[in-house]
C-alpha cells in the first residue's frame, strides 16, 4: 500500500478505476461507461487469453450477455438444452426451465475469447481499456481511503499511477486490490479447487446437454469425490472435461490430477476422451465461494466476482455472479457519483453490499451449510440418490437450487418452493463499519 501518496504529473485522473477485464471487470465497466461515467479498465494480460474454466453457462447467465448487448447468435456460440446427470449407473436429463424472465436455453464457449468478447463491449460502450497493465498496488489517502492505483505497463514495466474517487477491484482469486487493503479471506467459507482439459470428440462435442457426473471416487482414498465431475461440448470439434473438489478438513486434499484420469478410463472408447486426443494441458484453479471476503465494500474500493468470493457453493458457477455483480456495482457507484464526496456519497457506496446481499445473501448461507455437511464430506452422491432421480419433482427442485434458476415471482410451483426454502434462511447482518468509521 502506499498511502499519502501525492498526485504527480504523470498520474492518469478519471472517475472510476475497473482492475481486471474479465467477466466482473468488464461488466462493470461497460455499465458504467454506459451511465455516462469516465471508467478505466486495467488489464494485467493481452486477448485472446486462457482461463480455467467450465465454459458453461446457465441461463441466467444467457439472459446477462443479452443485458450486456453480445451477439449471442454469433459464430462459436453453442447452445444447450439443459443438463445432464449421472450417478451410480443411471442419468437423468433436465431442461431449462420455460417459466420465469430467462432464456430456455444455455450457452457454452470458451474463455479462451470469451472474455476478450465481453472487453470489447466495453470498450464500444466508451470504457478506456489498458492492456498489460499490471496493479501493484492501492495509493491511499491519510484516512486510508483508497483514491487509485500504483501500477507498471508494458513489456517493460513502466511505473504509472492512476487514480479515481472509486476503485472496482475485479483482479480475481488472488485479490491482490483487496488483500493490500486489509480484506482478508474468512477461512471458515469454503474454497473448492477444479481442474479443465479439453478433448478433441466429434461424439460429444454437439451433445444438447451439460453432463454432471456425481459418482466419482477419489484416487487416494477412495472416498466420494467431495464435488462432480464435467463434460460440456464446445461445438468446435472438442469437449470441456473436467472436476471440481471441495476438501472437508478432516479428509486432507484431493490429487485432481489422479482423479480424472481414473473417471476417464471409465468412459467408452468411442467418446475419444483419451490422451491422444487432448487439446490442451491440465490446468486448474481455486474457487473462492460464498462470499469468503467481506465485507464487499469498505473505503472507496468495491470487490466484484472471484475478488469477493461470489462463486457459488452450490454448483462453483461463477461467471453469472461476476456478471451480474459488475452490473450491481456500475449502478451504484454511477448513482454515487452524483452525490458529493463525503457521507452522502459512502452511505451511496455501501448499497452496493445491501443488494448483493439481497441478491445472493440467504441463498449463500444455505449453500455454505450444505456444501459444509454434504458437499465436503460426501460429495454429490446423497442429493442425487435412487429415489431423487426417480422423481421429476425433486429433481427439478434440485436443478433450481443448484442453479439459481430462479429469484424472481412466477406461476411455476417448483419457484415458489425453492423461494420459499430460500426465504427460510436467516438473513445476513449487516455489516457498516465502514460507514461508521467514516462518520467519526
């Protein structure tokens, strides 16, 4: 942190610093530069680039890409009919919903362009986009508020300062932005690991659904995995082939690596899902869930997607949360803005972490719960036992819950269950020390 920091001559000035460009960043940027607002979006790689990731998404994930204004209908874009689940030698297939305000359909492509696709959005919307631009650092004020960013560009990494009265952390799980502002991670909200490779099958890679597998076992322990596996086609001639684990305590971690290949010599031959046909390396990544860092606002900086830990522990989708997050922060800084610097402006500000929490807050904190008494210990397996899968009911109410699939009021009896077990949940406190702190 470099506090007190001067303005120098060379520092670049504009209302509202974005650090990161993938799906959280550059949503919020193209929201804000939508409203009208200066925004600068820091970037530490160049495009196209990589990402460990499912390359799925839902449909309420759809329905925020058409809000974001992206062809969707264009070239690279597959689209699903909804998901796949197999365990213990049966599967059962469940349709996206037709109720509600989303789409009846999903969408798979890779990060590879993905995020790029989404940057230049913003960037047609009127967001100024830094490409190799590395944040090193906050510039604080004496009262430590955040007021930019130190950071070096280029290949040869020239030092640059860029400041704003608001600062949009979107750098990810490693939270580099929020870490130096003191925002640790909660070790008592769960941190999942999942691994990717990509497969050249002509079988697989135009299947109509995103195939979960809850029956996998552990190569060390031959316990049940603590999470599922994946494979979700891509359209292009290749698969998405992957696992997701989240570790109880008690149990020590999990050799992903191991893992797969001992799901995948499960697989028929005519899948193609063997080592002559792999398209890329194994690669894999943390998930931070849950809302693992908190609080989502504090002294000027706001934390969007990964940064704030907004996977979710139901099923470690992030994409949608880190989309609809940015959109959520864009909206309240934008109205923020037209206040004056002082209290009116920060009591502006911390509406952000009230309708995150709206949001996502309950439906978090029984996520949390039950990937700490099921997920971690046992896995998918109890949820989609014989008697689940034999019921079209419970098995579209579990869809739901896994998925987010709905927030909003409808006729669909299987909404309102889930609304109403949702609802159930305490709500979270609140948390205004920020606020607080500011006043005295």
């Amino acid at each position: 942190m470099q506090p007190d920091a001067e303005m120098g001559t060379d520092d670049h000035q504009t209302q509202v610093i974005v650090v990161g460009a993938g799906p959280a960043g550059s949503a919020a940027a193209l929201f804000l530069a939508r409203a009208g607002v200066d925004v600068l979006l820091l970037e530490k790689g160049t495009f196209p680039r990589d990402k460990v990731c499912g390359d799925g998404l839902t449909p309420r994930g759809v329905q925020q890409l058409v809000r974001m204004g992206v062809d969707i209908d264009a070239p690279g874009w597959t689209r699903t009919k909804g998901m796949r689940w197999v365990c213990g030698g049966r599967q059962v297939h469940i349709d996206w919903p037709r109720s509600g305000s989303n789409p009846d359909f999903g969408l798979t492509r890779s990060r590879h362009d993905f995020d790029d696709i989404l940057a230049r959005q913003a960037v047609a919307a009127g967001a100024r986009l830094c490409l190799e631009t590395k944040a090193t650092g906050p510039l604080t004020d004496r009262a430590g508020r955040i007021v930019g960013v130190s950071a070096v560009t280029g290949a040869d990494r020239q030092p640059k300062n860029y400041r704003a009265p608001v600062v949009i952390a979107a750098d990810g799980a490693s939270a580099r932005t929020a870490l130096a502002m003191g925002l640790e991670r909660d070790p008592g909200k769960p941190m999942a690991t999942a691994a990717r490779r990509y497969y050249r099958s002509e079988t697989r890679t135009h299947d109509p659904y995103l195939e979960l597998w809850a029956d996998l076992l552990c190569s060390r322990t031959g316990r049940d995995l603590p999470g599922y596996g994946w494979i979700f086609p891509l359209g292009d001639g290749r698969v998405n082939v992957g696992l997701g684990a989240l570790p109880h305590r008690g149990h020590g971690s999990v050799d992903l690596r191991a893992t797969m290949d001992q799901w995948l010599a499960r697989m028929p031959p005519h899948w193609e899902l063997r080592e002559e046909n792999a398209d890329s390396p194994l690669r894999s990544a943390a998930l931070p869930m849950g809302f693992n860092r908190r609080p989502q606002y504090r002294r000027g900086l706001l934390l969007v997607g990964d940064s704030g830990g907004m996977v979710s522990p139901w099923s470690g989708e992030g994409i949608v949360q880190a989309m609809e997050a940015g959109e959520i922060a864009a909206e309240t800084v934008a109205l923020a803005l037209h206040r004056p610097a002082g209290p009116g402006r920060e009591q502006a500000l911390h509406q952000y972490v009230s309708e995150v929490n709206r949001r996502w807050g309950r439906y978090y904190r029984l996520g949390n719960t039950i990937a700490d008494l099921v997920f971690a210990r046992y896995g998918y397996r109890p949820l989609l036992n014989r008697r689940v899968m034999a019921s079209p009911a419970l098995v579209h109410t579990l869809a739901r819950l896994l998925t987010h699939g709905t927030d909003a009021p409808s006729d669909d009896l299987i909404d309102t269950v889930v609304r109403g077990l949702v609802r159930m949940v305490p709500a979270p406190r609140r948390r205004v020390r920020g606020l607080d702190a500011h006043r005295r």
